[in-house]
C-alpha cells in the first residue's frame, strides 16, 4: 500500500512536540488533571518519548512527544517519527514550534515508519496517520518515500524471488509506469555487445546475466545512474563462509537505490534526461566459473586479473560504466553495495563517496544534509593507484594486503570513467542493521534522497519542474 499522509479534511487529535527546557513552563500550563497525569507518568520530554493527554471527560485528548535537547538531537535523526507506533490509530496533527527543516524531517520520518515488508507474512503499520504540516510539500515527500519503499522492497526480497529475470521484471515494470523505455542484453548476447566482464561474472548461474538500460526524459542535461545488481553473491569459486553470505540477498542494493532515485526523479517531473544501467547477475559456482588469476578483457579495451572470485562487483560496474562514459552524460553516478572496508571505516548508517569534482562533492554533501541522508567523502587517493596495478595486467580486481579497500575499489571503477567531467561513486551498505525511527530492520535507500536534493546545483536549477506524480502515488 502507498504511503501517505492522513486526509488533511479528516478530524485529528493534536500532538505536541516539548523540548526538555520547554518543559516545565508548557506543563504548567496544561490544566490541572493533565498536568498531574504527566507528572504521575514521568514525562520528562526526552528524545522520541511519548505521552498521551486525557481531556477533562477522561476521553483521550492528545499526546505529547519530547524532543529532547539540541545535543540528544544530533545523535540521530527522525526521532520524532517513533511516534508513529508510540500512539493509537487516527489522525494527527502537530502543534509544535518547530523550524521548517525539522517539521519536513518529521513528516518524511513519520511516512518511512510507515514502511512494512509484507510480502510473506502479513504486519501491520502503525495505525496513526500524521497530517502534513503547513508548509510543507506534501506532495514531493510522499513520491520521495514511495520510491525508497520501493528501494527497500527489493533489497528485501530474498534471491530465490529476485535474481536477475526478476529485477529485470521491477526494472520494466519502473519504465512502464512513468513511460521509459528500456532494453534488456542477456546472456551470450553481452559477449556479441563487448560486455564481457558482466558476462563472466554471471555465467556461471542457470539465471542468465543482463544488463538492463533505461531511458527518460526528451529535454535537459544529461544524468546517468549505475547500480551493482548481483542479485545473490556466493563469492563464487572464493566462496564466502555461511557467516558472510548471510546478507548477500542486498548485494544487489545498489540497483535498488538508483531505481528508487530513478522515480524520484520521474514522479517529481524533473526536466532532464536520465539514463539508468543495471548489470544484474548472479555470482555462483559451477564448472564454467570464472577462476582466481583469469584475465578478463573490458569493454574499455583493460585487462583485468581476478585475483578474487568475490570481488566481483567491481568487474560487473566497470563494463556498465564503460558504456555509460561512451556517452559522455552531464553527470554519472556510481551506487554499490562494494566492500566491507567502506563499514570497518564508517560502520552501517554512514557510506563514502568519491568523487574528483570539488563542485560535485559540494553539492552532495550539501544535499545529504538537507535530506538528512548521511554520506562522507573519502579520497581518490592516487598515490594507492599502484596497488590495484599486477603487472600482468592492467588492473588487479582485489589487491593484496587489506588496506584501502574502498578507496582501491574505487580507483578501479575511476579507471573506466574518462570521458564525463563529472562522476561520483557511492559505496552503500543498504541494510539497517537494527530498528531505528523511519527505518525498520531490513534493506533501506542510502544516499539517494541527498543526490536528489543536490541535482538542481549540479545540473542546474532549470531542472525542478512541475511535480507529476505516478498515478499510484496520491498526493496527500
């Protein structure tokens, strides 16, 4: 079911929203059994604390949620966004003093609560509907959540419901819905179109590698967005341990952002031209698999030694992004569920990016925080340029020694991106590793909301249009 605000017209309880400074001078403002029902409860307006208000007939009257104070708010965000579960069924509307960046962090934070992944066993979203609150875009946040629903819904969906055939069928079915077109390069077909590595990485499954194109927009610049789409990474002949397979269902979380940020960009109208390429494969053994120390040609003419069957990820990107530098697109960005150095480095809620632009990583990072979507740079460093170089070949796919391993894989990606002035690539986890407010356990979006609020400085403010939503996303 989409999500939505509640019908602006419909009846609503109030729901305040009290700092802890705030606190004593507003309770004491409350009548007499409101004031000692709060103090018998221990409302203290903690961070994400809820309490409810009886009204002098002892029907409920409202509710109180705390905000805490300026340092507990840094340590997170969306915390008023529990609430969504902390109260009953119904409508609800803020009565809150709070600045126009926080009252959008709020609603956006209350939709994503409402996210649940249903599809084999039924659970039920918090029942209370929050009303948008004046001045805010209702319209633009409600496409903004439905689109990282759909990201998280097929991070979710474990691999025996989505190897390559079915993301190429949630890939159609995106087109489809806001009048893309794409096309689909499957099998030995990459071999005939010069996609050699995404077809050696793939071959080894019954389910046929692809790399799927999409297509939108007649007018503007040019915005391209690649996604890691291995549906299921066994490590191939490295085969990973159980331990390490364990999550390996998201390991196609990279598609899955850019075809959430790809309808973002398509249900908010934006004028430009969008190009989306997936590979998606399935990383598996069996007697045709690729071997450590095989050298594989790319389709950029580089030769590349496997010196580890599971560092496949960066073979299938580079052959995609070779295809998409042909072009030389305004813009083109890289997301990956890439390396686990990238979460020894920042851990799980904070991914790094790269990108030689200062312009660009200005604009990013302006964005993330906008859109309270974390990201950090991290260096192209290029003195670390030699350790991805074996001399028998032109590139090394997983350098000795252990250190570096995001930089290095990102190194490797930048050799296949020569012609586009600007390039970014993101080394995403998309799993939130436990509950936390706007973002249940299980797969999540990770830099694409902070990429869409900074398109307009990359590509120009001309690009924001008149939002035309999905007609399966209402506006309110």
């Amino acid at each position: 079911m989409p999500l939505r605000f509640a019908d602006p017209a419909a009846a609503s309880l109030p729901l305040h929203v009290v700092d802890k400074a705030a606190l004593p001078a507003w309770r004491a403002a409350l009548p007499a059994p409101a004031r000692a029902w709060l103090e018998a409860a221990g409302f203290a307006a903690g961070l994400g604390e809820t309490c409810l208000l009886p009204g002098a007939d002892g029907a409920l009257a409202g509710a109180v949620a705390g905000h805490g104070d300026a340092a507990a708010r840094a340590r997170g965000r969306f915390w008023l966004a529990k609430a969504a579960a902390d109260l009953p069924a119904g409508a609800w509307h803020l009565e809150a003093d709070l600045t126009p960046e926080e009252l959008e962090e709020t609603a956006l934070g209350w939709l994503l609560a409402g996210y649940r992944f249903g599809r084999y066993r039924a659970g039920a979203a918090p029942g209370a509907r929050l009303k948008a609150p004046a001045g805010v875009d209702a319209a633009r946040l409600v496409v903004i959540a439905n689109a990282e629903a759909l990201t998280r819904d097929l991070i979710n969906t474990p691999a025996s419901d989505m190897g390559p055939e079915e993301l190429e069928a949630a890939f159609a079915d995106l087109a489809a819905r806001f009048g893309a077109s794409v096309t689909a390069t499957r099998g030995d077909d990459l071999l005939a179109q010069n996609l050699p590595m995404i077809h050696a990485v793939g071959r080894a499954s019954a389910r046929a590698p692809r790399l799927l194109d999409l297509r939108w927009g007649e007018a503007g610049p040019r915005l391209t967005l690649v996604g890691k789409g291995v549906c299921f990474d066994t490590g191939g002949l490295d085969l990973k341990p159980a331990s390490g397979m364990g999550l390996m269902k998201k390991d196609m979380g990279g598609a899955a952002t850019v075809m959430g940020l790809a309808q973002m960009i398509m249900g908010l109208g934006l004028r430009l031209r969008l190009r989306v390429l997936v590979p998606a494969v399935e990383n598996a053994v069996a007697g045709n698999a690729m071997r450590p120390q095989d050298i594989l040609t790319s389709r950029k003419g580089l030769t590349v030694e496997v010196n580890n069957t599971d560092a496949e990820g960066r073979l299938v990107l580079a052959d995609a992004l070779a295809l998409a530098d042909e072009e030389a697109p305004d813009c083109l960005i890289c997301m990956a569920t890439l390396t686990g150095a990238a979460r020894v480095a920042l851990g799980p809620d904070l991914p790094p990016f790269y990108t030689d632009d200062e312009s660009l990583a200005a604009a990013i990072a302006a964005g993330a925080a906008r859109a309270r979507d974390p990201l950090w740079r991290m260096p192209f460093w290029a003195p670390y340029d030699p350790l991805i170089e074996p001399g028998i070949a032109d590139l090394d796919n997983a350098p000795t020694g252990g250190m570096a391993g995001s930089i290095t894989a990102a190194l490797f990606l930048r050799r296949f991106v020569t012609a586009t002035p600007r390039f970014a690539h993101f080394d995403i986890y998309g799993w939130q590793p436990s509950p936390a407010p706007g973002r249940p356990k299980g797969g999540v979006a990770q830099g694409a909301r902070a990429l869409l609020a900074a398109l307009p400085e990359v590509l120009g403010p001309e690009i924001s249009g008149p939002e035309i939503l999905g007609p399966e996303v209402p506006g309110q």
